[in-house]
C-alpha cells in the first residue's frame, strides 16, 4: 500500500510541473490582451458621459512576443465599480481575486457545483455525446458477439499475464481515476500559486471532464451489470480507461501533441493492462477509451470561447478609438 502512494504521489507531482511549464508564448500574449481590454473598460467606466471617446482609451497596443505590460488598474477578475464583486465564472478567465490564493480557491470551491453542472449538461445536449455512447455500445455488443472476448480470454488461459507486478502496478495506479484526480488538483494549486492562467484554467476544466466521465462511467455500470473476467461486478464500460483517455484528451486540446500523444500511448497501455490483469474484458476497454475521448473533449470545448475553431481574443484600437473582439488561430 506504500508503494501504491509513493506512485500515486510522485506521478501527481511530475505531470503537473511539465504540464504547468508548458504555457507557451501566445498565451501569454492573450494574456496581456486580456489585461489590457479590462483596463479599457476600467477607464471607459471612469469617465463622464459626456466626455470625448479618446480621452478614456489607453494605449493598448503591444508588438507580438513584447515583454511590455500593458498598463492596469485593478486585478483582471474584479468587476470594476461593483466594491470587489468578482466575475461571473462563465465570463472570467483566470482566479477570482488575482494573487489571492485562499479567497480564489474558496470562490472556486462555492463555484464548482454549478460549473460541473454546466459542463455535464453541455456533455449531454451534445450530439455528439449521443453518436459515442452509441458507439461504445455498439462497440461492446458487437466485440462480445463476435467472440472477441472470448478469444482473448482464451489468450490469457494460455499464456498468462504478460506484464510483470510493476507494470501492473503501474497501469492500476495511473490509471486510476483518482490519481487523475490528484494531478488535477496538483496543477490547480501550482497553478492558483503561480498565477498560470493556462494552466489554472485547463486544471477546473480536467476536473469537471473527470467529474462527469466519472458519473456516466458508474451509471453506465449500473445500468449494464455484467461481470468482470476476475468475477467483480459491474465490468462494462472500464473506470481505469475511460479516466484516463479523458486526462489525455483534455491535456491534448490544451497543450498540443508533445504532452497529448504520450498520455494517448500511457492510455492504451492502462487499456492492456486492465486485460492482461483480467480485470475487464475487451469491449470493456474499447468502451471506455470511446466515452472518455468524446467527454474529455466536450467539455474541453464547453470551456473555451471559439467561433468555427477559432479562439475569441479581446482587441483594441487607440488610434480609431475602437474594442472589440478577434479571432485567432495557431498553425
């Protein structure tokens, strides 16, 4: 059992520090823009109605990669004029009170039900969510009448367990949904300490996609109650991967291939593990890789602010005198 946290804990920590160093430059510049759209609306606030247009913009143009700060006038997550009164979580981007670490996590805590409640009704108002259940059903009926399982399971009663202890240690422990859970939390604290917008963000919106997988993963179990090869009940679909494609997909839509594609390989190799354990059967992982991909990545989408693929970014003008919005898109 002490092995299984030491595990548990040192692949929390390495995950969240490569993933929280991983925030790359144009994130920062759409940072600054942020910023500086909020010291805009500040100034815009502040002067009278009836004040010239030119008088209350401030200069807000920055060349791409500056190390210029944009200049501010109060924390980017308080509603100016309203005594401290922070954003709405569905508009705000970054902790509630910027640089304060316990009253930001007890607004995120207050928070946390109505966001997971948001992304689980985004998930499931999605077509899409409908196409992969449908497939991780189909999947599972089909790979069983086809007698898919049964030949694998015929494998093993030959052969035996391919991986040694530690393998199997290692696709229990990581694939378990609650060490997903803790590099989630992980990259949430670092995050909320460091002030990582990125990965602060990319930190609420796994733990939500993980909330959800969860909770449909139990209730598909429920509901279909078929045994496990190792006797257990409630095999169909696999927790181990349906968690842990979730993780890979979320960390993919956030961070690109160079973190995504070695969580998808960590992933499929979690999926072997559970049958060459004999924990689940074969449909069983097929399954849950299907409805942890199609979760992950709904609510990844449900968090960020796109029109046909592109990222919504605050801009502004001080030459014309104009804000506005535009549309970004990396290559």
């Amino acid at each position: 059992m002490r092995r299984y946290f030491q595990w548990y804990f040192a692949m929390s920590a390495i995950i969240a520090v490569f993933v929280t160093g991983c925030s790359n430059v144009s994130d920062a510049y759409i940072e600054r823009y942020v910023t500086a759209y909020k010291a805009v609306e500040v100034a815009s606030a502040q002067e009278p109605a009836d004040a010239p247009v030119a008088t209350t913009l401030i200069d807000t143009n920055l060349p791409i990669g500056s190390d210029e700060e944009p200049p501010t006038t109060q924390p980017a997550g308080i509603v100016p004029g309203e005594a401290g009164k922070p954003v709405h979580w569905s508009k705000r981007r970054g902790p509630a009170y910027p640089g304060d670490f316990w009253r930001s996590f007890g607004r995120d805590a207050k928070e946390l039900p109505a966001t997971v409640w948001d992304d689980t009704k985004a998930t499931f108002t999605d077509p899409w969510t409908l196409v992969a259940m449908g497939g991780a059903a189909a999947a599972g009926i089909a790979l069983d009448a086809t007698n898919m399982n049964g030949t694998v399971a015929d494998h093993y009663t030959k052969n035996g367990s391919q991986l040694s202890k530690c393998g199997d240690m290692i696709g229990d422990v990581g694939g378990n949904p609650g060490t997903h859970f803790g590099i989630a939390g992980a990259m949430y604290f670092t995050s909320l300490a460091t002030g990582d917008v990125k990965t602060y963000e990319t930190s609420k919106a796994l733990i939500n996609a993980l909330a959800v997988n969860g909770l449909t993963t139990l209730a598909l179990k429920g509901i279909a109650n078929n045994e496990s090869p190792n006797g257990d009940s409630f095999g169909w679909p696999s927790g181990h991967t349906s968690s842990t494609f979730c993780l890979a997909t979320v960390m993919h839509e956030a961070y690109g291939p160079k973190v995504g594609i070695p969580l998808f390989i960590f992933a499929s190799f979690v999926g072997y593990e559970r049958i060459d354990a004999r924990n689940h059967d074969f449909n069983d992982v097929i399954s849950g890789a299907i409805i942890g991909i199609a979760i992950g990545h709904i609510v990844m989408q449900n968090h960020q602010p796109r029109i046909l693929g592109f990222d919504v970014i605050p801009w502004s003008d001080p030459a014309r005198g104009a804000v506005g919005i535009a549309l970004m898109k990396e290559f």
